[in-house]
C-alpha cells in the first residue's frame, strides 16, 4: 500500500475533533488510522502492514475483505437495505435458520440485535419474562458489554463507571486455577470447589429469586479462561435443579474462535439461551443475536415479547451473517482455527515460557490464547503497565499488531490465519519479548 500522509494527518486531525474513542482518556491516546486490509493483514497511511493477531476486537473471524462476504452485502444492498423487524425479510429468515442449525439442538428460534450488549440485554430479559423471577447471577472474571444492563453483568473494572447499573445482578467466582479464589491444587478440585461456590451463591440468594446464570463458555477479555473438567455441566445441573436459565455468551468465543461453531460445542452443555455476535458475520455490518430454547420461545406464542429494535434482523447484518456462515462451511475455517492452535500457536507460545522468565501461563485453544506475564513467576505478580506497554510497542515495531490487555497478551488471530503466519507472528512476539525483558 502506498504511503498517503496528507490523508493521515486530516483523519487525525478530524477524529481528534469530532471523535469520542471508546475506554479512553482522550488525550492519553493516539489510534493509528488504519487504510485497509486483506486476509489477516492490514495496514496504515505510511505504508506499513501489520499482522493482526487482535482480530480487532476479536471479530474479524474471516479476516479483511474476504470477497465472497464484501461480495454478499453488495448483493443484499442492490436488494432491499432495511426492512423492520414488523415484515418478513429472506436474509432474516435464512439468517436465523443458519444460526439455529449450527446452534445446539432445541435452540431453534433468534432474536436478532446489533451486537453483543443487546444480546444479553435481550437474554436477560427473556429469562426474567420466561421465569417470572428477577435475579441474574453473572461471574466477577467477565465482560458482557457496555448497555446499562450488559455492564451491570460484567464482573470486572469496566463495570464501575456505570455504576449504579440495573438492579438484580449478582457476582460469584468462576473457576480460574491460575489465581484461584480456592486455593486449589488441580482443575478438578478448582472445577469442583468452584461449583460449590456456585451452589452457596445461589441457596444464599434464594434459587426461587433466580431468572439465570449468565457465564461466558470461555472467558474472554477479562483474562480468557477456559472452563476446567465438569464446571459448566455441574452449572447446567445447578440451574436445572432449581429452574434456573443457563445463558452462555459466545460473543468473543462463538463462530470459529475455539475451532468450532460455538466454544459450548467442546464441552457438550446445552445451554438455554445463547447469545452471539462479532463472529457470527466477522463484524462486516453490526449484528448479534439471541437464540433461545423452544420453551423460552413458547413464552412468547400467546403474549408480546416485550422488547424490539429498529434494526432487529437488518437486511444487510443478516445477509453477511448467512453468507460468514455459508462461507466458514465451504472453507473449513473450524479446522483451520483448530489447526493453527494446535500445529503453531499452542506449541509456539508453550515453548516462549521455556525462553522468557516473563511467561506465568499460556492458555488456550483454537485461535484464542493469552499468554499471561509476571513480575516473578513464584508469587505471579502481574507484569507492570509499563512493560506491557513496552512490549506492545516492540511487537507493532516489527508488524505485528497484538492484543495487551493488562499483564495478558491475547493471541486472538483471524481463523484464517495460516499456519506459517501464525508462527511468523509467535516468532516476532518472541523477539518482543528478548527485546524488553533484556
Ligand atoms: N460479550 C462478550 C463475551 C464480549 O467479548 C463482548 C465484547 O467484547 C460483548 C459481550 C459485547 O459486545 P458488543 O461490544 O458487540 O456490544
């Protein structure tokens, strides 16, 4: 790509002016404007290609421009562009039938929004709708976005700006060996001491108060976490034992990122309300959704769903989404995510411990890993700020674009990355690394 300062400078200069950035101090940052992309690549006004190993914000799935996806939404916009949520739309249609179908059985029936947020806004009220009951229990290591609601379920730092947020919601602790909060020795006993956590929450709580217990299958932005052996069927069997809703968020993790449809999918728990979005189009036009049980969906056969959006099903969102879909099929992107995992990022960032006194843990599986940094690996004190920002700035140095989030580095690459780029990307980290921790 060619280099284009004087675009550069006047898209700086304009978004400094017009544009509020998301989690941030204004003046503490300067985004790079980015010109364009193609597969797991992009690159900027200077010329400069860079390596994503964010994904974003881990929802480029199918990575830049893929063409048969850019291909879909231009066809959909010669259609029709919009129709509300009150007719009958084919892609909303087709949308919500692929969805189901890769959804576990008996998910049958989606309520589509713009993104992750509505869709646990709308999973929540569902469950309290469906149940009759008004408690939400949601884990202190999670993100479930950034709407009243949506933030008032994430556990972690992000929340405490919005606070007070709604009502009814109740932390717990989720499993996590690494920083147990049960001193455990092994996932097995984190996996069961956790659970029992889980069951005093809700007896203290009152079980008959409990609409749902919200969790993501794998923790995503708030440390990426995957569930130890037996955690979310002893969950299922929890919420079934006192008719309790199990909402799983496969926001970050669903459609790909684990190397399979949803991340739940590993694990063969059937949750009774889903929620997705990034992945489920790459991000192409904004869309997430809901899919719900069959018994959920009843609730609403002789009374209104009380809840809507003018952009339920947009035509566009959902075209991409049934075209993403279609096109993660025909290109086994499942088994690229799932072999990229395990011939070149599992490997690659394993054996970075074995060369960086720096790497406490790596954790992972598909194209969804964190390697996790400290100060000193017997008391794991988190890396500092500084060293992680030094780091981020020696990886961009050399083209490769990674994901710092505090003392974690999130290794969340397109699923259509290559094995050879992975490891391109695994060997410029290793380098970051000598080069700040020397
Ligand atoms: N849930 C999870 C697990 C997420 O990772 C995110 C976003 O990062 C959300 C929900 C919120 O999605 P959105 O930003 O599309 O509202």
């Amino acid at each position: 790509p060619p280099a284009d300062p004087a675009r550069e400078a006047r898209i700086r200069e304009l978004s400094r002016a017009h544009v509020l950035t998301s989690w941030s101090a204004q003046k503490a940052i300067d985004p790079l404007p980015l010109a364009g992309g193609e597969g797991a690549w992009f690159w900027d006004y200077q010329g400069r290609r860079f390596l994503d190993f964010s994904s974003q914000l881990v929802n480029v799935n199918l990575g830049y421009q893929h063409p048969g996806l850019t291909a879909a939404i231009q066809e959909a916009a010669g259609r029709i562009t919009t129709v509300a949520p009150s007719f009958y739309e084919e892609s909303r249609a087709e949308a919500a039938a692929a969805v189901a179908q890769v959804a576990p059985e008996g998910l049958e029936k989606v309520f589509f929004t713009n993104g992750g947020a509505e869709a646990n806004e709308n999973a929540i009220r569902l469950a309290r709708q469906h149940t009759g009951r008004h408690k939400i229990l949601a884990a202190y290591r999670s993100y479930h976005g950034a709407t009243a609601g949506a933030i008032a379920l994430t556990g972690e730092a992000r929340r405490w700006g919005s606070e007070p947020a709604i009502p009814g919601v109740v932390h717990f602790w989720g499993p996590f060996l690494y920083r147990s909060e049960f001193y455990s020795a092994d996932e097995e006993q984190e996996s069961e001491r956790a659970l029992e956590h889980l069951r005093r929450t809700v007896l203290a709580e009152g079980p008959h108060t409990l609409a749902a217990i919200i969790l993501e299958t794998v923790v995503g932005s708030a440390g990426l976490i995957p569930p130890p052996p037996g955690y979310l069927q002893g969950v299922r069997d929890l919420c079934d034992e006192h008719g309790i809703m199990l909402i799983l968020d496969e926001v970050m993790a669903g459609f790909g990122r684990t190397g399979a449809w949803f991340a739940l999918d590993h694990w063969d728990v059937r949750p009774d309300l889903l929620t997705f979005a990034k992945g489920v189009n790459s991000g192409y036009v904004p869309l997430g959704g809901v899919v719900m049980s069959q018994e959920i969906a009843a609730s609403f056969d002789e009374r209104p769903y009380p809840g809507g959006l003018t952009y339920s099903g947009h035509a566009l969102a959902t075209a991409s989404a049934v075209a993403a879909i279609r096109i993660m099929r025909e290109e086994r992107t499942m088994e690229n995510a799932t072999q990229v995992g395990q011939t070149a990022l599992g490997p690659g960032l394993r054996s970075l411990a074995d060369r960086h006194e720096v790497v406490g843990d790596v954790r992972g599986l598909g194209v969804f890993w964190a390697v996790e940094l400290v100060a000193d690996r017997r008391t794991r004190e988190p890396l500092a700020a500084d060293r992680m920002k030094a780091l981020q700035q020696a990886c961009v140095r050399r083209g490769l674009w990674p994901m710092v989030n505090a003392n974690r580095v999130h290794v969340v690459p397109p699923c259509v990355i290559s094995p050879a780029e992975a490891k391109e990307g695994v060997a410029l980290l290793d380098e970051a690394l000598a080069e700040v921790t020397s």
